[in-house]
C-alpha cells in the first residue's frame, strides 16, 4: 500500500515538473517587451534593455527554467514584474481562502453526492426520477449562470447572504460562514448533478451483481449490504468522478470569487492576466497544478484502500 | 516433411501413403504471456505443441482451463504471437507472417468463436456480418450481398434473417450465423473453438449435425478445440489431450475415450458424468479408486 | 450541432434510430430548441433591427418598446440585436472548440485503444496530463500571453476538453478489442483500418455524438464564463460579456439578465438535454430486460396462502407456482407456470432445463430473491413449514443463511472483490449467530477444512481474485453451509467449472447431504450431474414440469417425449467417430 503511494506521488511530481516545463516555456513564447510597456513609448531604449536584463529577460529560456525551479524548491515564485511583490507571498495571503472554498465544496459535493446518489439507486421509482431531474438541470446550466442566478436571488432579492465580500475567519467566524455560504453553494450545484449521478448509476450496477444476491441469501440485512459492501463498490467510479469535477471547480472558483469579491487566486489571476504578467500566472498555474495532483493522489489512495485489486495496477 | 504428421500421429493406415501431406502442421510450438506486474516472468501457456491436421480431417484438441487449448486455436490463426517452433499451412510458414500474407490467409483459414454473443458485432445487421469474409478478401460488394442468401439456406437459417441483428435471434441460431460466415469463402481449415459449450443440449446437437454435414459436403478441416470429451469424440477423427501447456496424449478418438494410456485423459474421461445413475456410480467409483488416494 | 445530422447519416446501420429519435418528445424538443436558436442567431445579420454596438447614450435602460423589442442596455445598445449578434460569437466559438477536442482526441482515442502499446501509453499520459489542468486557469494564462484573441483561445479550450474524447474512444475501443468478433474480423483478413471503418467506429460512433453534445455545452459555458469575466473577445458583443455588464447594473435593471441568461441557459440545456435523449436513442442495444438485476423483491398483493399439513413435514414445499415479469403495458411474461416440487431432509432433488424453462427463477423464489421487476403471481413456497412467498423481508432474512442457503453458478462474480474470504465468511457467523470475531475466525477455518481446503488459513487472507474459481466455489459451498442450513439451494453449482473440479465439489454437496442430512434443490442442465448425486428429477420446460420421478427411472424410462428428446442429444452412447479417410476413398 504504502509502496502503491509512493509510486503515485513519484508520477505526480513527474506530472508537475513536466508541465511547469512547458509553462515555462509556453507563457515565455511570445516574448514580452515589459520594459518598454513599464517605462512607456518615450524611454530611451538603453533604459528598457537595462530593466529587461534585471528581469533576467535577456538569458536563454532554459537558464531562466532553471534559475526558476532553482528557487521554487525553495518556495521562491520570484516577484511580480509590474508591481515587484513577492509571487509566493501574494498567493500565500489567497490560498487560504481559494483552499477553504474548495474543501467546503468537496465536502457539500461528496456527501449530497453520495446521500442522493445511494437513495435514487436503492429506492428508483420517483426519487430516481427527482434526482436525476435535478441533475440534468444542474448539469445543463454553465455554472456561473447558477452562480449569478443565486446571487440574485438569495443576496439580492431575499438578502440571506450579503453579495460581495468577504470576512476572515479570524475576524469573525459567523461572518466568514455568511460570505462562504454561497460560493460554495454555488460551485456545488454543478459538482452534485455529475458525481450524484455518477453515484447512482455504480449503485445501481453494483446492486445488480452476484455477489449482492449471494450476500441477502446469506441473510445479511439489506442496508447492511447497501452500506458494508455495496457503497464499497460503487464509491470508486463516484470519487475518479469527484476528482474531475475537482478540476473543473477550481476552475469555477475563479469565476465564483469574481462575482463574489472573495480576495482568492481566482480574483488574482484576473486580475494579473490582463496586464501579463507571466511569474505570476506561472506560480497561479503551478499552485493549481499542485493542488490538483494531490487530490488526485489522495482519491488513488482512497481508491486503492477501498478496492484491493487496483492496487495490483 | 510431409511424413511427420503420420510418424506422430497414429496412423489411419499404412495403405494410405504419403500422398496426403498435412493441412496444417504444429511443430514444437511455444507461446508465452507477459506475466501479471511489472517484473513478473513471461507465463508460458503453450510448450512445446506439435500436431497436425489433414485436408478433410477433424483433430480435437481437449483440455480444461488454463491447459492452453484455446491460445493453440489463437495462434494458428494469427491472433496470438508464437514464441517460438513453426506453424506452416499448405507447406508455407505461416507463424508470425506480415499483416499482409496473414490477410490473404483469411481465404482458407476460418474460424467459429465459442460465444455466439460477442462473436457477432451486435450493431451489424446479419447480412453485413456475413458478406465480411468475402468483402475481406475483395470481392465486390454487390457480389458478396448476392452470395449471403445461398449461405444462410446451407446452416438452414430464413433468408430474410439478412436484414435483422444479431440479438432477434437465439444463441443456437447465432451460432449457425457463425457457421455461415465461416464458409462464406470455402476455406480449407475452420478452427472451432468450443463451438457448441454455450449452447443447450438439444441445440448443441444440431449444430454438431450441421458442422459435420458440411465436412462430409465440402471437405473442410476442422481443429476443433473443447473441454468437452464426448462433443470431442463424436465429431473428431483425432483427439490430443492437453495439459498445462503440453499434449501428454494423442490418438484415434475411438481409442483414446475407450482405453486412454495417460491417467489425465483417464482422469478427464472418468469425471465427466454419463447420465445413466447405475453407470455414474460405477464410474464414480472407478473414479474414486484411481484417483482419490493419491489427490487430497 | 450536427449531432443530428450525423445521426441520420448513418440511419441505414440502424434503421430504427430516426424514428425512436422522432418519438422522444424530449429529443424533439431540445432539438427544435436548440435549431431555433442557431438558425435566429445565424441570421443576425438580417433579422436584427438594429447594429448590435450603436450606442445612444441617452436612451440607456430604456424599457422595451416597438423597434426594440427587449429595450436598451447600460449604454443605450438594442439588446435584441446584441442578443442575435452575441450568439454568432457564443456558438461559433464552441463549435470550434469542439471541433479541435473531436479532432484531436477521437482519432488519438482510435489508435492508442486499437493498438495499445508505445502510443497508448504515451497519449494516455499525455491526455492525463491535460486534465490536471484547470481549463479556466490555462485560458487565462494564455490570455496573458496572447491577448485577446477569442479563437485563439476557442482552440486551446478544444485542446483542454479532448481529453474527454480520448478517454472515452480508448476505453469503448479497448474494451472492444478483446471482442471476439474482431477477432472474427481478423481472421477473415480485414484490415486494421477496415476494421476500424466498420466494427469500431460502430460502435464508438454513438458515445461520440452525446459527448459531442455535452462537450459543446461546456464551451459555451466556458467560453461565455471568460466573456463575463470580461477577458475575452474585447468589443464584440457576446452573451458572456451582455452578462457582464447586465450585472454590474443589476440593481438597476435586474431584467437585463434575463436575456442573455436565458439565451445562454436554453442553448446549454438544449445541448444536455439532446445528449441524454440521444443516449436513450442511440444506445439502444435491445439489452434483455429486467433479468440480471437485483431484487428488492417485492410482496405480492394479496394475503400469503395459508400451509398445509402435508406442506409442513415436507422441507421444501413448492405448490402451483407461478413466476411473471409484468410488462409497462399491463401484460405479463409468465416464466414459470404452476409448478409443484417437494424437497425432502436429506434428499437431493435435481431441477433440470434447458435456457429459458424458468429453473433459476424457481430457484430464487424459494431464496424470496426474484430480480427486479419479476414476482410471484400464484402458489406457494413454504421452507420447513414457513411461507416464503408475500413474506416480509424481516422474516426472509431469518430464514436465509439459516434454514434456506444458496450456491450459485459462477463462483468468482458472487465473492465482493471488495473483501477477504474470511470477511465473507465471518460477517454471517457474527451476524447471524452472534459470534465474537474470534470465535467466528476459529469456526471459518473450521468450514473451509469442511469444504477440503487444505491451506485454510492461506485462503481465509485472500481477495477472491487471488484463488481458482474452483476453490472459490468450496468458499461459497463453505459459507452457505455456516449458519448450519436443513435447504440448500445451488443453481448450475458445477457449471462453470472444470469437469475434474465438478466431481471433486459433487462428491462434496453428496457427502454435507449425508452428514448433516441437508436437502438440496439442485438446479442444472446436466444430466450427468443429475445422475451422479440426484435421488429425483423434475424436467422442466417452458415454465412447466413435464416428468417427475426418481432419478433412475426419469433418466433410464422416461415417459415424456421431451424428457427424451433430452436424453437423446446426450451424447454418452454417440458412436466415436471413425478414423479419418482420404476424401477421394470417402466418394468412391
């Protein structure tokens, strides 16, 4: 088991450091005159050439590769090229408030998940039908467009939740409840309709093998059966499932804390697109890209405890 | 060469010469898979096979599970990759050959899968699955259609079965489709393997009727592969007997079910129950008395 | 998209597609939906009033009035014109980034699934790659890098979904290479790319529309997600962009949302929708209905027949039973049909049929375990003395395991790959009769040494997939007689096995009748098997016994025709075949 671990999170650092390569390389392609877009038109061209070279602009791509990954195992994203803060810095004061947005929309999505998902598959008739309606409506809608009709509805209309901003948990704990509340909801309406649906149909798979008659006849109780070993079956295409909707999330939170004004990498990384300004956005990616390749190692790892014969693979 | 196959194989008869050259010819086959799990050793599923099947003739070719008598049926046919020894058709190697010689093969080797399930592509209709062989081997398509009804009247199957798919029909009626689109282009050699296990009684019958009726009409060779000695001894004229990999005995099949010389075909033949109680116990007994005091 | 199209282009293969996809109201409507919808937005440039960018200020938020049909937005643009215009920019960016994800992943898919080998790994890895990356993320980064370019953009979005495509080419292929009718395909000497023309993209061909279908409704939700982001398309009019600026006003005029909201929702929603009517249409293999699954089994209406005497000195008790699978349309599909059998306390009693005459059902019935859909119309069953039919599921699990146990068919499918075999063994001692872990382990040890393991505790650590199926038969014999049964029910017990295997575990369900004086209803089609451990036989056919009796006299002078039918396709007394003969001797 433990081995089975290692070997997976050796291909996930292989995973990281291959796309911080082509990062690297691709977000250093069109090369960006940023002296000159600092310093104006009307800079003598000695001056944009000196504040390129203290970029490091003028060293071939690989010397720079390598000077970046040099201080990046040091934890050292280096520094914005317009406004010079520290790149590990400014995502160390937003990851906080991305991560608790992503861990409260995993832990909605996986236990509405999983509690729909097991009553539409055990019980089918008009439960099924309900659960599958809400969905395919979850589904079929982009997710900011939830997103915004939430707001609209719940902040603006009914004012439960206050539209925009945020508030630390330090500062006060019900006031960070009120201004999460709704982005995680929101990223969750999408993340259910798939892994719920996902859920019910291995549940239904799964109840319909051999091994779940042989089981009743021994005269187990059935929801001992449901719990004990047919959850146990079906939860391994329901989390690969849960680990792909986590991809997409991270995605959408960059959109939800736009429209919210949470202070995340999302908002971040909006904010520094339109202006270019590539060590950020490498250390945004790379950040996401890490995030990414952990769930995924822990979901194999769930898995594989759940599910002797993967570990074989 | 061409004595080989009557040295090993007991003989039909001295009268017969050497004018009758094997069909198909094994010799000192081996096929090995790639074990489970990364650094796992090479499994050798075929050691060392050497048989030969005559124009016209019926080997079978026994075994249970894991003996390997399917992936000896995979490896004539190409479907397989042979380690090492020879497989030759008609005096021509024919193991390991080109993608391209291996394709013009199709007009003399065919084959009969045993599950008539997944041996038919389920979103075929019948025609098509039928006119493949011949389209295969480059005969127009407008020809290949014409020719699907005269087969599907050869495994007595309705003509308008050519516009319907594979699941309006049983699995005794699939089986027949198989059959036809196996003698869709008068092959030489049919390897059938287990052909008749996934079918009831009644209709495994029929279809043993069939497959030897054609025989008898066409002159075709089957190999046909099988678990099942009695399928084996009323259809084949000779039966190899395979165990883990290697054949340990190989006769007439009159012979070899009546008075086998090796104790696995005795074991194998002593096993299968006969339905007549007052038989089956004699033979449970026999059973018992060979084999239970040396097996835990 | 043209998923409709493509769906009709290959009607011939499946005649029956265009009609079933006419006759799904839903596949009618999201499809209307979503051609209304393309057509007005491809006709833009003609039916719009108005230029989508003409601004009059002075006119902003104006209300809808003749001329502007929905009213004017925050700078006083025709929202109905930027609404037409929008869509061309929304739609025509998805299909482009549908177009490369279909480009680059289905003919990637075709090969790393067909091939395997270098490629497969190296395209699989490639694949996984990408889909650690959050789209949203890369386009914005590429944003940065490429500026504003939305089909610049579009593309790379094509190239982050195509994973989609990939995984799920390579799996239907993969899964349909080791079919045996590609085999088939193969030996008849197709080629691999005919191969790939006619049996592959067969299949593939239906998955594909619906991930079409679904993908082209994640991009336009992400592509209008990067619009309202405002980082798109710069100036042009887009639904995502008319969203934006919808919502930075909307306390002034919260109905500017509706609009493009609503264009956006009904095109997206369409887009679902027609993916899962299209699944229904499409995938439509004929797979046999109801059998297969599971079995909340449900009471019949209607009080429990009431229990004979002679019924209660009888252990298994089987009167005028009649099992039906009720169609939608009210119809029913009787698969056994008043059938009556009676097991007696160490008795072996051979149910014997051909596919289809209903033996497996009579035997869940009497486990009270009939699949989904199926019930017990007529009769009864009674297990020592105790009415199984209409009975509550409290009462059916008393009896399982302890007076009525079950050995099916196909050992491997019936152990949870999930668990040990000790876990399957122990979870019905502690359950059922109460035993503390340890005493439970002792006594499962004990059970496989009863069933001839002879490295019980090697067995007892091992996952299902690490023993021989026919050791995983002992296993499942081992915990069907645990909780000390007086029935046992084994269906095809012998079936899958080796034929040296089958007598190894027919001698053992012979010597459990005789030690513990067990009965057995023991359902085969062997007639071998019957003849080595039955003591009576009931054939039966099409739902109905047609003869009864002792073993010996069924299988030695059977009276119905049937039963010798039967007897005569056994092919015990078959002549072997002579020894072969030159065919020009054979002709003469």
């Amino acid at each position: 088991m433990l081995a089975f671990a290692l070997r997976r999170a050796g291909s996930g650092l292989t995973l990281v450091l291959v796309i911080s390569v082509l990062a690297h390389t691709l977000l250093a392609l069109p090369d960006p005159d940023v002296g000159r877009q600092l310093l104006g038109p009307a800079a003598p061209q000695e001056l944009v050439d000196e504040h390129n070279a203290a970029l490091g602009l003028d060293r071939p791509l690989a010397v720079r590769y390598a000077d970046w990954l040099a201080a990046a195992v040091r934890f050292d994203l280096g520094h914005s090229w317009f406004t010079n803060e520290s790149v590990t810095q400014s995502l160390a004061n937003r990851l906080p408030v991305t991560l608790s947005l992503m861990g409260g929309v995993t832990l909605v999505t996986a236990v509405v998940s999983f509690v729909l998902g097991v009553w539409a598959g055990v019980r089918r008739g008009a439960v099924d039908s309900a659960v599958q309606a809400v969905g395919v409506i979850g589904y079929a809608l982009p997710s900011f467009l939830i997103t915004l009709i939430m707001v609209i509805v719940f902040a603006v209309q009914l004012g439960w939740f206050p539209a925009v901003g945020y508030t630390p948990p330090g500062v006060s704990l019900t006031g960070w409840l009120s201004t999460i509340t709704l982005p995680v909801l929101a990223l969750s309406v999408p993340a259910v309709a798939g892994v719920s649906q996902q859920v019910r149909s291995s549940v239904i798979d799964v109840l319909g093998r051999d091994h779940v008659r042989t089981l009743r006849a021994r005269g187990l109780p059935f929801p001992r059966v449901v719990f004990r070993h047919v959850l146990r079956g079906a939860a391994t295409p329901a989390l690969t499932v849960l680990a792909m909707q986590f991809v997409g999330m991270l995605g959408g939170a960059v959109i939800v804390e736009q429209i919210f004004g949470l202070p995340g990498i999302g908002a971040m990384t909006v904010q520094y697109t339109t202006r270019g300004d590539i060590p950020v956005i490498m250390g945004v990616v790379m950040v996401s890209v890490l995030v990414v390749v952990v769930v995924n190692l822990l979901v194999d790892v769930l898995v594989a405890w759940l599910n002797p014969k993967a570990r074989l693979s | 060469m061409n004595t080989t196959g009557e040295q090993r194989g007991e003989g039909p008869g001295p009268d017969l010469g050497t004018a009758h050259r094997p069909l198909l010819e094994a010799d000192a086959l081996h096929v090995s898979f790639p074990g489970r799990g990364r650094r796992a050793p090479r499994k050798e599923v075929l050691r060392g096979i050497s048989l030969s099947v005559r124009p016209g003739e019926t080997v079978g070719l026994v075994g249970e599970s894991g003996s390997g008598k399917s992936t000896f049926g995979r490896a004539v046919l190409g479907l397989v990759p042979v380690a090492s020894g020879t497989v030759t058709f008609d005096g021509t190697r024919i193991d390991n050959v080109s993608r391209r010689a291996r394709r013009a093969l199709g007009r003399d080797i065919q084959v009969v899968f045993q599950d008539p399930y997944t041996s038919l592509n389920p979103s075929l209709l019948i025609g098509d699955t039928l006119a493949e062989p011949l389209i295969a081997q480059g005969v127009p398509k407008e020809r290949a259609r014409a020719g699907v009804g005269a087969l599907l009247d050869r495994v007595a199957l309705p003509r308008d079965a050519v516009h319907r798919l594979p699941r309006e029909f049983s699995g005794g009626q699939r089986q027949r489709v198989a059959i036809a689109r196996a003698l869709a282009i008068s092959p030489r050699l049919i390897v059938c393997d287990e052909p008749v296990s996934a079918l009831d009684l009644t209709t495994q019958r029929t279809v043993m009727d069939l497959l030897l009726e054609i025989q008898e009409r066409t002159g075709v060779a089957y190999l046909f592969v099988s678990h099942d000695l009695s399928v084996v001894r009323a259809l084949s004229h000779r039966v190899a007997v395979l165990e883990r990999g290697e054949i340990v005995e190989e006769g007439d099949a009159e012979r070899l079910t009546r008075d086998p010389d090796h104790p696995y075909t005795r074991r194998l033949l002593l096993s299968a129950p006969v339905a007549d109680p007052v038989r089956q116990q004699e033979r449970r007994r026999e059973r018992e008395r060979q084999f239970d005091a040396d097996t835990p | 998209m043209s998923a409709i199209d493509t769906a009709s282009r290959n009607a011939p293969a499946r005649r029956g597609a265009v009609r079933r996809f006419a006759a799904s109201p839903r596949a009618v409507v999201s499809a209307l939906v979503l051609g209304t919808i393309v057509v007005l937005v491809a006709l833009a440039p003609v039916i719009a009033p108005h230029d989508p960018n003409t601004a009059d200020l002075g006119r902003a938020f104006d209300p809808p009035e003749a001329g502007h049909p929905l009213g004017l937005d925050p700078a006083g643009r025709d929202v109905w014109s930027r609404l037409l215009h929008g869509g061309r920019f929304t739609l025509a960016g998805a299909a482009v980034a549908v177009a490369v994800a279909l480009a680059a992943g289905v003919p990637a898919g075709l090969a790393a699934g067909y091939r395997g080998g270098w490629f497969d790994t190296l395209a699989d890895w490639w694949f996984n790659l990408t889909m650690a990356l959050p789209a949203m993320v890369v386009l914005l980064a590429s944003r940065a890098v490429l500026g504003p370019t939305v089909w610049t953009l579009m593309v790379i979005l094509g190239l982050l979904v195509a994973p989609s495509f990939f995984r799920l080419v390579r799996s239907t292929v993969a899964a349909m290479r080791g079919e045996l009718y590609v085999d088939a395909a193969r030996v008849f000497g197709l080629s691999d790319t005919r191969i790939m023309g006619r049996h592959v993209l067969v299949v593939v061909r239906a998955p594909i529309i619906i991930q079409t279908a679904l993908v082209a409704g994640m991009a336009i939700g992400l592509q209008a997600g990067l619009e309202f982001l405002g980082i798109g398309s710069g100036d042009l009019p887009t639904w995502g962009a008319m969203l934006n600026e919808a919502f930075t006003n909307v306390h002034r005029d919260p109905l500017l949302m509706l609009w493009p909201g609503l264009a956006l929702g009904l095109t997206s929603a369409a887009l679902v929708l027609l993916a899962s009517a299209l699944r229904d249409v499409l995938e439509d293999r004929g797979a046999p209905a109801a059998t297969g699954r599971r079995a909340r089994s449900r009471a019949t209406g209607g009080p429990a027949p009431s229990v004979s005497a002679e019924d209660r000195t009888a252990l298994l008790s089987v009167r005028g039973l009649t099992i039906a699978y009720p169609h939608d349309d009210g119809s029913a599909k009787q698969v056994v049909n008043g059938i009556d059998l009676e097991v007696r306390r160490g008795e072996i009693l051979g149910l014997v049929g051909e596919s289809g005459s209903g033996k497996t059902q009579t035997a869940f019935s009497v486990l009270g375990l009939l699949p989904e859909g199926g019930r017990v119309e007529k009769g009864s069953v009674t297990v020592d003395g105790q009415q199984i039919v209409g009975a509550g599921e409290r009462t059916l699990r008393r009896l399982r395991g302890s007076t009525v146990a079950y050995v099916p068919q196909e050992p491997m499918s019936n152990l949870d790959p999930a668990f040990t075999v000790g876990d399957h063994l122990t979870e019905p001692l502690r359950h059922k009769l109460g035993l503390s872990r340890a005493r439970a382990r002792e006594r499962a040890l004990e059970l496989l040494r009863q069933v001839e393991i002879s490295d019980a505790e090697r067995v007892l650590a091992s996952y299902p997939h690490q023993i021989s199926g026919g050791m995983a038969q002992r296993v499942l014999i081992a915990g069907a007689v645990s909780c000390d049964p007086d029935l046992l029910v084994a269906d095809e017990p012998t079936t899958a096995l080796d034929v040296t295997v089958q007598a190894e575990i027919l001698a053992l369900l012979r010597s459990l009748r005789t030690e513990r004086g067990m009965g057995v209803l023991l359902v085969t089609h062997d007639l071998g098997v019957v003849a080595d451990v039955c003591d009576r036989v009931a054939v039966l056919r099409e739902g109905r016994i047609v003869e009864h009796g002792s073993a010996e006299r069924v299988l030695t002078a059977p009276e119905a025709p049937y039963t010798r039918d039967l007897l005569d396709a056994v092919l015990d007394n078959t002549p072997a075949r002579g020894p072969w003969r030159p065919r020009e001797e054979e002709t003469r």
